[in-house]
C-alpha cells in the first residue's frame, strides 16, 4: 500500500479498454486517481481508511464499512470511549456562539477547543496501533462505486466527462444517466500546448502582472479554446449541448488548469457563449466524488472568515468594506485575523463554511503541507496534512479566492495538476463537500462580488447553480480600475465590463452535488435550536 505503482494500474486499463469492457475501464481510472492520492498519505491510506470508518459520518459510509465500524469499537473499548468523549467536547463546542458574546463564553469555547485537541491527539495515537494490526478496514474515501451504481446517482440531465492522463496516452469518458462512451484524445501534447496558449493569451505570463484593455478585448484565446472543445468532447454536435442542464468535469493533468467555463459552445442566437453561461458547471476529483452522500445539509452554517488581503496594493478602506460585504452574507460568522482559539484543525471541527479573503502564498508547498487558512501559516495543526487527522469533519464548504496555481503565470514553471487534484481531494478527505478555489487569483472588486454572491445563494441552490449566477451578475457589472487591483488603467479601460474570462473562469468548484436544504428540514433545525435554548 505505501509504494507507488502506477504502471501496472496503467496496464490494467489498456487491457481493459482492448476487451471494450468500459464499466471495468471508468473503474480502473477511479482506482488510479485513489492510488496517487494514497501514495501521499501515511501507510498508503491505512491510517485514513480507519479516521472515515471510525469517525465519518454513517450516511457516508457503506454497510460493510458500517459493520467494520461496530467490530473495531467492542474490539478497542478505550477507543471508543474517547470516540464517545470527542463528541461530546465538539457538540458543547457547537452548542456556544460562533463568536462568543462576553469573556466567560471565550474561556469556556477555547477550554473545550484544547480538550478536543488532546482526546484527538489520544485518538490518532491509537489508530498508529490499529493500523499495524491485522484489523481489516474498508478504503472509505475517496469512495470507489461501480459505473451504474453512479449513473443511479447522477441527476436527471447531467453529463459528466472524467480524463485520465497515463504515461502514453489521456482517455477520455463521457458519462450521463442513461449512457457512456469513451474515446482518446487523438493529440495529447496538443492538449496541454492549447491550454497553455489559451492561458497566455487571456493575460497570464505573471502571477501578479497587471491586464491592459488590449488584453481584454483581444480575443486570441478563442482558437485554442475551439481546438481544445473539439478534443476534449470528441467534437460533439452543436446540439448536444442543449440536451443537459449540467456539466461535471473530472479532470486530469494539466487540465485541472484550464477553465472548461470559458470554452465556446454554440449559442440559441448564433455564434458561441462561454460553456458556464450555458449550463452549470462542477469539478469533481474522481468519478464517484461527482455523486452526493447521504449526508445531511446544515440549513444554516456556521462560518469563519479569514481577514486579510488577496492583493498586497489592497488599501485598508478597501479590505475592511469587502470583509464586512461577506460577512453580512454569510450569516451566523466569526471573522479570523491573527489569532486562532485552537489549530485550524481542530476548530474546522466545530464549523461548517470557511471563507479565507486573503493570499495563500504557501500553496506551492508540497501537497499537503500548506496552509488553507493562511493565518495560522507555519503552526502545528494548520496544514491541510493536518486537516485529514482527528477530529474528523472539516468545513464542509470551503472558499480560497487565494490560491495559487500554475495557471497563474502560463505554465512557464511547468505543472502537473497534482497538487490541484491532491488540495481538492484532501480538502474532502478531511469532510468537505464543497471547494471553490482559484487558479489564478485575481482580487479585487470582483473577487469580492463573486464570492459575496455565491455563499448568498448557498443555501437556497446548489453550488453548481449558485457559482453560475453568481458569475453572471459579476460578468454584467462595469469594471472600476481604482478597486481592481489587476486591472492596468488606461484611457480605455473606460466602459469595460468583467465578463471577460480572465476575471471569472479562473474559479474552479469542486462539489459533490448535494442539494440544499428543503424547507421542511430549515423548520425541523429550526425547532432543534428552539428546543436546546
């Protein structure tokens, strides 16, 4: 389990795409992206495979993970004694305020926020135990499902296409309810030289280089985002498009770089639209993390905002108006500036929605050793490494306008798309459902507007659907140069709207699918909290 092996995996799915055994195949490629995601864990994945069957939640769970579960609590009672403290600790934890009113209720919040840490801390200790034991244990997450079982799950009009690049060749599946196919991409390196030219041409060659109205009324990305539809759909027929009402993208390689938002697709009144403007979009970082869980929604989440800024030419007036726009979005929130109760781990226990508004500088670590609040940078308890151990359930929405990825400078440094892939499936490893990040970061105005938006309309849409409409009130509004900080001013920038894609299709959300709360459920939360007070 802890050495790597991808090239027999790679085999195994060219014997299987030469039967034409494409259930088999779409099964495989899951198992490969599960296997790179292992190879970055401790033990190969032992040690987390027992945090989900221990910890998780059992909706998401199958039986015999289930089953796994009530054999390890009666054959290690001291765990399950600490199991039972730990969520004792985190329910008082959750029973207090966001942001407690008066000086007792903060002693007590971060008395209880150090005893979760230490019951924690006791709890991995003995999973190190268990985990060199012949003790069998489901491999949980990410979940592996068989290809019907998922098309079962898949709504009504959603088309899925899921890449796999090997070391020959990228293959790509197209999924729907009712149907699939396969096909391989006739040129590969094509591929990632059109991604590569598409970004360049929309602006980027610096992470922090500024965009001239030249740029955003050149249209030179168009020809390689033709090239690259063409490709990546197995040219589709223009009426196609019309059959869905959303798309999911598993992507592979350097494809987690591109902005599938921006590629044209034929418009009802002639000519092409950017593909979100025609249908929602959502990533997913392996086929079966495209379908939901059975995990309930929280109609009202707790959130934590992060202070800070996503461009250092920020001034105080703007940062201190664009955190106070998203909090009064985000409903119940607590706003994080330099120090933290407890370790992110451990408090991302106790909420539901993080929304960090400022520069993750530290995102080109290794894969799991950066920091997805930023603020704690550098601490014991803050990387996303850290997340993934004990107390399982981290936010289960997570918002990083600030993230940074080779995108950002036109692939110039080269890139894989690993540590995109490996941030958004350690980011559900630890209990996320939901993860909106950037592939490049942009700040400013419409930064703001889109984020403040989005976490608006959570609640009431999915995040598929929220991201689209938040995209399309930003797209439509004038853009001010003195409040974007990318935007290099000039006599023509005057009139210009944000609906170029440098400014929106940088985003990438990567969900799971689930639907918002109903209304018969926000009355039953409603009458929970009434009860407890």
């Amino acid at each position: 389990m802890s050495s790597p092996h991808p090239l027999p995996y790679e085999h195994w799915l060219e014997l299987a795409l030469a039967r034409r055994d494409q259930d088999k195949a779409l099964n495989i490629a899951d198992r490969i992206r599960r296997h790179r995601f292992y190879a970055t864990q401790p033990l190969g994945g032992r040690l987390l495979a027992l945090r989900w069957i221990l910890e998780a939640p059992a909706e998401s769970l199958s039986q015999h993970a289930v089953s796994q579960r009530q054999e390890l609590m009666v054959r290690y009672p001291k765990y399950d004694d600490l199991s039972r403290r730990a969520g004792e600790v985190r329910a008082k934890v959750v029973g207090l305020p966001v942001a407690p009113a008066n000086e007792a209720e903060g002693k007590q919040q971060q008395d209880l926020l150090a005893e979760l840490g230490k019951v924690s801390a006791a709890q991995e200790a003995m999973l190190q135990i268990m985990s060199l034991e012949r003790v069998p244990t489901e491999l949980a997450f990410p979940p592996l499902r068989e290809t019907k079982e998922i098309q079962q799950q898949l709504p009504e009009g959603t088309l899925v296409f899921t890449y796999l690049a090997t070391s020959r060749n990228v293959y790509g599946f197209a999924l729907s309810r009712d149907r699939y196919g396969y096909f391989k991409l006739p040129q590969p390196a094509k591929v990632k030289a059109d991604v590569t030219e598409l970004l360049r041409q929309m602006g980027h060659t610096d992470r922090s280089q500024a965009v001239g109205a030249d740029d955003l009324t050149a249209n030179g990305w168009h020809a390689a985002a033709q090239r690259l539809v063409k490709q990546l759909t197995d040219n589709a027929k223009p009426d196609e498009w019309t059959k869905y009402r959303e798309i999911v993208i598993v992507p592979d390689g350097v494809l987690w770089y591109l902005p599938f938002e921006s590629l044209p697709v034929p418009a009802s009144s002639g000519g092409s639209i950017p593909l979100l403007m025609h249908v929602p979009i959502r990533y997913a970082p392996t086929l079966a993390l495209a379908v939901p869980d059975q995990r309930g929604v929280r109609p009202a989440p707790r959130t934590a905002v992060v202070a800070g800024k996503l461009l250092p030419r920020e001034d105080e007036a703007f940062t201190k108006a664009s955190l106070e726009a998203i909090v009064a979005a985000s409903g119940e929130a607590v706003v994080l500036r330099k120090e933290l109760p407890a370790s992110s781990s451990v408090l991302a226990a106790t909420l539901d929605r993080f929304i960090v508004l400022a520069d993750g500088d530290d995102t080109d670590k290794a894969p799991l050793a950066w920091s997805p609040l930023v603020v704690d940078g550098g601490k014991v308890g803050s990387t996303l490494g850290d997340w993934l151990q004990l107390p399982f359930g981290g936010a289960e929405q997570v918002v990083l306008p600030g993230f940074h990825t080779p995108a950002e400078s036109g692939l110039k440094k080269g890139g894989t798309g690993e540590e995109v892939f490996l941030a958004v499936c350690g980011l559900m490893g630890s209990g996320c459902r939901t993860v909106l990040l950037s592939r490049w970061r942009v700040g400013g105005q419409t930064s703001i507007d889109l984020v403040r938006e989005f976490v608006q309309e959570l609640p009431h849409e999915s995040a598929a659907n929220a991201w689209r409409r938040s995209v399309q009130l930003a797209a439509d509004r004038p853009l001010d140069p003195a409040v974007e900080g990318r935007l290099r001013v000039t006599h023509s920038t005057d009139g210009l709207k944000a609906d170029h894609p440098f400014f929106w299709s940088g985003y990438l959300l990567a969900d799971r699918g689930q639907l918002p709360a109903k209304e018969d459920d926000k009355l039953e939360e409603k009458a929970k909290v009434a009860g407890g007070k």
